[in-house]
C-alpha cells in the first residue's frame, strides 16, 4: 500500500530517515529532492504538487489500514528562521543557542504538529540562561567590531531587533498577545545589571589581579525572578545558517544543567559578597541556590568533609544557611523541589501530629494536661516528652541527662550559653532558650535566633539543617527523629528506620490514632 506524509510530519524527517525510505544508490536523486524540500538552507524549495503531500512510495500500512493523506489546502511549515541578525549598520549579532534550547525548540515544532503548542514552555532557567547568554555574545560581537574606538553597549534599537528575533527562532517565549515585549525586557535588564568598565587614566600601579569580572548587580532584582545569573554549561554560539537539530544524536534525559564545580564556586564567592550587604536580596539569594544545588548537594553529601568540620565549612561558604527561611527552602529542595507549598504543608502535619502527641502523652502518663500553660510552655513540655513518649534504645550521655536535652536546653538566669555550648558533649544541633528567645546552634557555634512563639515548630528547624548540613542523628534520640522524618516530612529517599525501638515505638502510636 501507498503512504503520503503531509509537510508537519516532513518537515521533522532528517537525513537517516529519507535513507531508511529510500534505500539504495538507485534513489538518491530522489532522496536528493526530498531533502532539497525540507532543508532549511533551500531558501527556494519547490515541491511536487503545490500544496499536495510528497508521496514517499509502497509503504506498507499498519493493520491494513487505508493511507491518510492530508486535503489538498494543508498549509507549508514555516521554514526555520535565520540566526542572524544583520542590522543596517555593523556588526552582525547571533541567537545564542545550544543542545537544550535546541531540544525544547524541537519539542515545540512537536507540539505545533499535534495543536498542542501551548503546552510546551521553556523553563525559567533555560530563559535565564537564553537572555544572560544572548547579552554577553552581543557585547561580545560590538566591542570586537570596535577595536579602538570607545567602548559602547548595544543600543535600545539593537535590543529589540535582538527580542524580534529571538520570538521568531524561539516562538515559545511569546506573550500571551504573541508580542516579543516579555524578552524584550528581560534583556534590557540584564544589560543594565552589568556594570560598565571604569576606563583608566593615566598610569596605574599594579596591584594584584587588574582584571575584574564583570558582576551582576543583584540589588535591582525584583521578584519576578529576573534576575539572569544563569551560566551555561557546554552551549555554544552556532552561526544562525547552520541547520538547527541536524544532530539527531543530542538526546537529553533531563532539561537541567548540572553546574560544574567552578560555576558552583562563583556561585558561593557571589552569596558571600551579597552577604556582605546589610541588606542581601533574598530573591536573588533564592535564584543563584536553585541553580547550583545538584552541585551544592553533591559536594556537601560526599565525604570529602569530616562531619565534625561540616558545619562551620558549609555555612562559612553559604552564609545564607543562617537564616531560616532559607534552611526551610533548602529542605524542600531535597525532599519535594518542584512543591512550592511544601514548607505550608510540613507544618499543617506537623500541628496535627503535635495535637495527637497531646493526647497519646497523656495517656500513657507523661505529659499533663494542657491547664494553665502559655503556647511556649507547652511547646516545652511537648519537645521533653517527645523522646520517652517515641524513645530511642541508646541512652543520653551523663552530662546531659534527659535524652529531649539533645534537642531544647532552657537556660537558667544565671547560665551562660557559651559556657554550656562548650561544655556540652554533643555536637548535633540543638535549641537554646533564655526565657524571651530562642537560638539554634551547631556544635559550639550559635546560627541564628528566632522569635519564643515559634518555639512550637523548633524541631521543624532542627530537622532542615539536619538535612541541609547533611548530619548524622544522636543515637538517644534517634527514633524520635526517623519518625519526624517520616510521619511529618514524609521522606521518600532515605531508608526508613528498621530497629526494633521504631518499628515498637511507630507500633504503639500506630494503635493509639487507629482507636
């Protein structure tokens, strides 16, 4: 039986796939013809039939159907557009370009043969890479053009042709009124975010390294996340005559770059700098741990830290790790990274489960009943509680006691915080509160502070830099915690506890909410 192939489907063909319909020397000019149709280089192609199908020969039809051949009106893909962007006066500008662009772009054209092309969206770090990416090339490419002459940015005009076109190669990054002003000003920001060289005058003495990289200022950043700190990892510049997708082999498991070790170290001189503000942009700070945390993971999981030392390392290279909101947003990134409402979520369960702790402490004669006491003593007697009620075969060190001093140590009047931190012979963190706030500290070093009504969800904090600094849990209270990590963050990458003392303890507390 005959099959025809309409222009959509023609149009995604590339040269293996004309030879495996045309095999052997006897049809190369028609292979030849076919492919003079579908090229993008073939600025004139003709076709057999005006706007018929091209007929690919006896093709045999699954299941003995009849073939499909699209009416006579179906219109012609449009020929992929030019990469250049050649305006009256010099110089020559590019679309940057490279593999994952390349597959998204491919994707789209997918989409577009099947009515489905509004699906298809590039993600927010692919355009971020797009925009930083196409604004260095163009400064690139000007300032090459202009040896000599005083250095200039590309210009308003420039910048819109540049947006035009990318709309056009990249159709995807329309608005929603198919106009190019969303990229537009995206790359007019990112051209505003760099600073301009300071040029010398006169002669200079040399001090160290003269050459300064070009930053980013992150102060202007709002948060809408446009703040384009993406560096590119194995892209390249094509010349925009190149056929795009003529690399059948380019096959992508994931659209997530992996940034190399060096990017993740400019990453952390970059936190490191804006922590030297008094006040950091916390979205920028958001943007730039986002893009390097498979890097950031992998370094902080592998052993190439002694434990003991992870602490001060790590939050020496990511000062932000000391604010909460960021340990939280860290801890998310592990668990459940694409579920923004996943910090909300981890707190209404872990409400619920303290409600429940309630009743099943009283039960079995631990806790007292809730008469007369304040949102902070009550948290205090939860978290002292917590470990008998959940607890652990290994016993406290003598020092400290109680097994819940592992985690919540109310200082007396008369106690100095430094003096029991150093005193203390557990370097897990852990929870200090004199009565008005409360501080979390590490080993002997105080992190951060937080408000005393917050005490209540101290765990919650406890268990983030556990992840985050990626610690080992105190063996005397190391059931209570697998079951936070389970019942509360519901961690589905670690193993689960499988000692005797949880699956006794979870068995217990199983039996008591089932009745």
């Amino acid at each position: 039986m005959r099959c025809c192939i309409d222009e959509a489907l023609l149009h995604t063909l590339s040269r293996d796939d004309l030879r495996d319909l045309f095999p052997g020397p006897e049809h190369f000019l028609r292979r030849k013809r076919v492919w003079a149709v579908i090229s993008p280089e073939d600025q004139n192609p003709t076709l057999p039939d005006k706007a018929g199908p091209v007929d690919t020969g006896p093709v045999s039809s699954p299941g003995g159907m009849s073939p499909i051949c699209p009416q006579a009106s179906t219109p012609l893909v449009k020929k992929t557009p030019k990469k250049t962007l050649q305006l009256p006066s010099p110089p020559e500008y590019v679309v940057y370009t490279d593999s994952e662009l390349e597959q998204v772009r491919k994707h789209y054209f997918e989409m577009v043969s099947t009515g489905r092309e509004g699906e298809c969206i590039m993600s927010k770090e692919l355009r971020c890479r797009l925009v930083r990416n196409t604004v260095t090339s163009m400064i690139s490419i000007l300032r090459a053009s202009q040896q000599g002459e005083e250095v200039r940015y590309p210009t308003r005009h420039e910048i819109t042709a540049m947006a035009r076109r990318l709309v056009e190669y990249y159709p995807m990054l329309q608005d929603e009124d198919k106009t190019h002003m969303t990229i537009f000003k995206n790359l007019l920001k990112r051209l505003q975010n760099v600073k301009s060289p300071q040029k010398r005058r006169g002669p200079q003495p040399v001090r160290g390294h003269s050459k300064k990289r070009h930053q980013i200022d992150f102060a202007t950043s709002d948060k809408e996340g446009e703040d384009y700190d993406a560096d590119s990892s194995g892209g390249s510049t094509i010349i925009l005559h190149q056929r795009s997708g003529s690399s059948s082999d380019d096959s992508l498991t994931s659209l997530e770059s992996q940034d190399s070790l060096a990017t993740q170290a400019r990453h952390c001189n970059t936190l490191q700098a804006m922590y030297k503000k008094s006040k950091p942009n916390q979205d920028a700070v958001s943007q730039l741990l986002d893009l390097e945390f498979e890097a950031r993971r992998a370094f902080i999981d592998c052993n190439v830290l002694k434990e003991e030392d992870r602490p001060t390392k790590i939050l020496d290279a990511y000062p932000c790790f000391k604010e909460l909101h960021h340990v939280m947003d860290e801890l998310r990134r592990i668990l459940d990274k694409g579920n923004k409402k996943f910090t909300d979520e981890v707190k209404k369960r872990w409400e619920d489960f303290c409600a429940k702790v309630q009743f099943y402490g009283v039960w079995k004669k631990v806790m007292k009943p809730p008469m007369n006491m304040d949102g902070v003593e009550h948290a205090i007697e939860l978290v002292r509680a917590l470990p008998t009620l959940f607890p652990s075969p290994a016993a406290p060190p003598k020092k400290i006691g109680h097994a819940s001093e592992a985690l919540l140590h109310v200082l007396q009047p008369t106690e100095d915080p430094t003096i029991y931190l150093q005193k203390r012979p557990l370097s897990s963190p852990l929870l200090l509160f004199d009565g008005s706030c409360c501080l979390v500290a590490i080993g002997t070093t105080p992190i951060t502070t937080f408000a005393k009504e917050e005490l209540g969800e101290g765990l919650l904090y406890l268990m983030a830099y556990y992840y985050t600094i990626h610690l080992t849990y105190p063996r005397c209270v190391a059931t209570l915690l697998s079951v936070i990590q389970t019942e509360i963050l519901h961690d589905s990458l670690h193993e689960r506890d499988n000692t005797p003392s949880y699956k006794r303890a979870m068995s217990e507390w199983k039996n008591f909410i089932g009745t």
